[in-house]
C-alpha cells in the first residue's frame, strides 16, 4: 500500500520555504565561524516559517506546553542570545533547547532514514559506498 500524500497549502508551501532558507542561513551562519547576523537572520526564517505552516495557534501551543517549558527557554534564550550578537553560546543553548524540544521526534527522523535503505537506487548506492569505504 503506497503511502499517503500530503497536501500542502499555496500558504504552508511559502513556510516550508522559509524552514529552508532558515535551515541554510544557519548552517552557513556556523560555517562561516558563527556569523552572527546569519544565525539570526536563520533563526528568524525557522520560526517563521514554522508558524506558517503550522499556524500560530499550534506553534504557540507546541512551545508552550507544561513539560517543554525548559526546552522552550533554551530555545528562545539562545535566539536572543545570538541576536545579542554571542552566537557560539546562543547556539549551544539553542541546539540543547531543539534537543529537549524535539527529542520525542527523533525515533521517528531515524525511522524514517532507516526505511530509506530500503528504497533499490539508495540501497544500491549506500551498498557500493560501504564496498569502497572497506579498503581495510
């Protein structure tokens, strides 16, 4: 049975590309040495665009449950903390606060990058990658 497709919105279409340029600006930000400006210019586009696709009503439900608290003040303490232009240390409280944030969606990302193996052109290609890594 193949799975179910997803119907985005013209609307969420616009968030689920603001997660991305968010994504990019942050990965560019600590590439870049922590490019201050970068990481928050990344930040802002995540959260965003994280609004957008799931409302604001959600989000803001989401963030602000009873036991996500803790994750949600990292979180938000080191976007303001990277705004404040200290972008190594917002970033480490940051990436704690995703962490505690998301840590239930984590078996379901692996999952998900487990059943890719099972897809013949990735499994082909992860088999050839793991013959040429075996030099030993």
């Amino acid at each position: 049975m193949p799975g179910k497709m997803v119907s985005l919105t013209e609307f969420q279409k616009i968030g689920v590309g603001l997660v991305g340029f968010g994504l990019f600006f942050i990965l560019f930000g600590v590439l870049l040495y922590f490019d201050s400006v970068l990481l928050a210019f990344g930040n802002l586009l995540f959260l965003s665009g994280l609004a957008i696709i799931i409302g604001l009503r959600r989000t803001f439900s989401f963030f602000f449950q009873k036991e996500k608290l803790k994750g949600t003040s990292f979180f938000l303490g080191g976007i303001l903390i990277v705004l404040l232009r200290w972008p190594l240390l917002g970033m480490l409280l940051e990436t704690y606060g995703f962490i505690t944030l998301f840590r239930n969606f984590f078996p379901v990302i692996f999952g998900f990058l487990g059943a890719l193996g099972n897809i013949p052109l990735l499994s082909k290609l992860f088999q050839k990658l793991g013959d040429a890594s075996s030099l030993v």
